[in-house]
C-alpha cells in the first residue's frame, strides 16, 4: 500500500533537523523506531492518506497529523503534546507522537520493549482501564493498516 502525506500544518515541506528529533530523545530517556524517524524526518506535520485505522472492538478513526519538532504550532508540537498528557495522567512509558481528529493521541508504548515499542491510542474520555488500547506491534504496521 501506498501512502500519500499530504501538507496540513504547514503549506509547504518542513523537513526535519534529526538533532532536534534527538534532544527529544535524550530528554525521554527513549530511541524511537527507526521506521518512524525516517517517517518524520520528511513529513512531520503531515497528515496521510489512507488516514482509517481500526483498534480495540470494533473501533475506527482517523490518523489526522504527525507531530512535529519545530517550535510553532505549539499545539501539534510533539514536546507540549506530551507534556499536556502527562497532566492528564498518561501512563508512564508512553509518548505520543500523533491524534485523532477527537483530541485522542497515538502513542509508543514502551511498557514492555525499550526497543520495539507498540503503538496505542490513548482515549482521553474512557475508563482509567480502557484508556490504552493497543492498535499495532509496530510503526510500520501501524501504517500498513491504514485504509
């Protein structure tokens, strides 16, 4: 499958600067997969199509954008992204690093693997026990699945 990444923050490329994708990555204390960095480095702030993903029972939504490492739009800024959940109590172990169209936020979980980290959402509206549903093993996977 092919995926197209279509500007949405910005009209125009904004390739990214990896030490600024590597700042991030000390100050977490994490390595991102590495599909995901080359994924970022050419279209971070970039929404795809297909954008449909499935997760949990029978649940659909849309990967609206990538977050970004640039200073503005703080909004979509993968820092402050991460910083608003964790005041809202994002488990430890799990950095976002895209949303939903619902303010819902995609995630890495690195519960369980310091290297190969799952992708989750995280509901902000369920139950504290419901709140992370898992929808791929992995970055790529998580992609191949979007329809």
């Amino acid at each position: 499958m092919s995926i197209i990444w279509d500007y949405y923050l910005w009209s125009h490329d904004m390739p990214l600067d990896m030490a600024k994708l590597e700042a991030v990555e000390h100050a977490w204390g994490i390595q991102f997969p590495q599909d995901y960095k080359d994924c970022v480095a050419v279209h971070q702030g970039k929404t795809p199509t297909p954008d449909e993903f499935s997760f949990g029972d029978g649940y659909a939504t849309v990967f609206n954008h990538l977050y970004h490492f640039e200073q503005h739009p703080g909004d979509s800024n993968i820092v402050e992204s991460q910083r608003s959940l964790q005041m809202g109590e994002l488990p430890a172990n799990v950095y976002v690093f895209a949303c939903d169209p619902a303010g819902n936020s995609i995630c890495f979980d690195y519960r369980e693997s310091d290297s190969q980290p799952n992708v989750v959402i995280w509901n902000h509206d369920a139950e504290p026990e419901v709140e992370l549903v898992h929808v791929a093993d992995s970055f790529t996977a998580f992609l191949e699945q979007l329809c």
